[in-house]
C-alpha cells in the first residue's frame, strides 16, 4: 500500500526479466512460446478477473494457504485467469501482488492474458488504469504506465493440462489447429485474431459455430466450437473468465464449459465472487464436477 512510483516500476522490469526466460520446463508445467502445458497432478488454484478488487484477492489467499503451502514444498499451481486491473480501486495493489506472488513463487504462479491485458489496438471500456496510476503517483504516473503495458506482452495465452483442461481468459479461436497456434497467438496478431478470440470470446447456446461478438471484439462461440477444441487439444472442459457471473460462476454447453469470476462490488454487484480449487488427479467427466470444488464467498 506504500509502494512508490520506482518500487512499482522495479518490480514490473523484474516480472518481465523472469517471464522472458521462462521457456520449457518451468517447475511442474512446461512453457511453448505463450503456454503452459502441464501433466494432471498436484493441486491448482484458479482465480479469474478481479478488476482492482484487492480484498478478494487477499481473501482468496487466505482461505486457499497457498503461500503457507508453497513455502512448505507443497506442489500447488497458482492460475491468474487475467483481467487484473481496471473498474476497480486497487488495481495498482492488485498488479502489485500478484507480481510479487510471481517473483516468491515462480515455479508455481502462472500469469495469464485477460482483454484488459491486450494489445493496444483491441482497447477495453473504460480502461481507466493510467487515471488510477495517475492519483497513485501522481506527476511520475507515466513510465509504470509504459512499463506495464510491455508487461502484457510477456503474460500467459492459455493453459493446458493434458486430458483434461483447457484454460483461457475468453474461448477458444475456433481457426486454432495446433497448439503452436495457442502458444504463439500473440507473434500472430493482428495478421490472425488467434488472440483476440482467446481474450475475447464468449460462450453461447443459441448457435453451434461462431458470430462476431457485441463487445466489439472477439466472437461468440457455440458448443460445436467448444467440443472441437476441446478434442483438438486433448480437453475435457474448458475453464475461462472474462464474463461476470451472479454466483461467481456459470455453466455453458452441456456441462463443458466453466465460468468463474472472482471479483465481487461495482460494477457487477454480484452476489458472490469465486474461485477454483481441484486437484489435478482427480477427473471429471464435465464441469458439473467441479462444482464442489468451486470456493465461494
């Protein structure tokens, strides 16, 4: 809560530094281009968009002990879905710590890309972090600026557990074949909308392929999109973010698809913000499984 302009800026150059080398294997996940693939085991933590909301995030620490468990050698994977900043009025504070969770932890905190992580071409409304960096720092608010937007570059496209899950901010680009195309999105934009589409995209149940989405990016996708991702991709049930939910969470396509939102207060007001807590091992034939392992509060 006391951090300075420089201490911010320190600590995003030493993110990037450290997200730039990781490549192959990286602790229990191994790391192509932009993606994390992992086997199914050990323990994961999920959390999606929080959208400055610093007492959710503190919260979601303590109830889950990651920190107590990781420092004890425990085998835990920490997954930010994106969306960190913005809406909220602790985005500084929310980046902050969950850099520094990244830098403790590096073997076990995977950063992902949410929309308002993006590239500059595909803006978010209102992207009001450069006005929340300005009345944190005042006069020296544009270099942590500039700092953090390459920051984005360097953050996760998606994340794979082998015949299991697929996680992404949004959905799946339906034009995805490989998984160098996942892992190397963002080398493709804006050519491709490989990433727009994973940052972007939203399920629907009223088509089965895809149409272009009224955010203004990205597509909605039906579950015929879902079910040929997640067989091209060696998945079972996608999880993602990106769209407030009553509960903390939804469910889309016949079970396959799982939403989970982590922020709680304006602008949403929902009733309640969640997170994911599963152990790797254990399978499940659809998301409806993971219900009892959803952490609502």
């Amino acid at each position: 809560m006391n951090v300075r302009s420089e201490g911010f800026t320190r600590l995003i150059d030493q993110t990037v530094g450290l997200l730039a080398q990781e490549s192959g294997p990286v602790g229990r996940f191994l790391v192509v281009g932009r993606l994390a693939q992992m086997e199914p085991s050990g323990r994961a933590i999920v959390i999606s968009d929080l959208h400055g909301d610093l007492e959710s995030l503190l919260h979601i620490m303590k109830d889950s002990q990651f920190i107590e468990d990781t420092a004890n050698l425990d085998e835990t994977i920490l997954i930010f879905l994106g969306d960190y900043g913005d809406r909220g009025e602790y985005s500084v504070e929310v980046y902050y710590t969950v850099l520094k969770l990244k830098l403790l932890f590096p073997e076990n905190v995977i950063l992902m890309r949410g929309n308002h992580e993006g590239p500059e071409d595909l803006s978010v409304s209102p992207y009001d972090l450069p006005a929340q960096l300005h009345a944190r720092f005042g006069n020296e608010w544009e270099d942590p600026h500039l700092k953090i937007r390459g920051l984005f570059n360097f953050l996760y496209n998606a994340a794979l557990v082998k015949g299991q899950y697929m996680i992404v901010h949004g959905g799946p680009p339906h034009q995805a074949r490989t998984i160098g195309d996942l892992a190397h999105a963002h080398t493709k934009h804006p050519q491709q909308r490989l990433l727009e589409e994973m940052l972007w995209n939203d399920p629907i149940e009223t088509i089965s392929g895809v149409c272009e989405s009224p955010r203004g990016a990205g597509r909605l996708f039906g579950e015929r999109i879902t079910n040929e991702a997640l067989k091209r991709f060696n998945a079972k049930i996608l999880i993602r973010g990106h769209e407030h939910c009553q509960d903390g969470f939804k469910i889309n396509h016949h079970s396959k698809v799982l939403t989970i939102f982590s922020r709680k207060g304006p602008p949403y007001f929902n009733s309640q913000g969640a997170y994911l807590d599963i152990k790797f091992r254990r399978e499940f034939r659809d998301a409806k499984g993971l219900v009892p392992y959803i952490r609502k509060f």
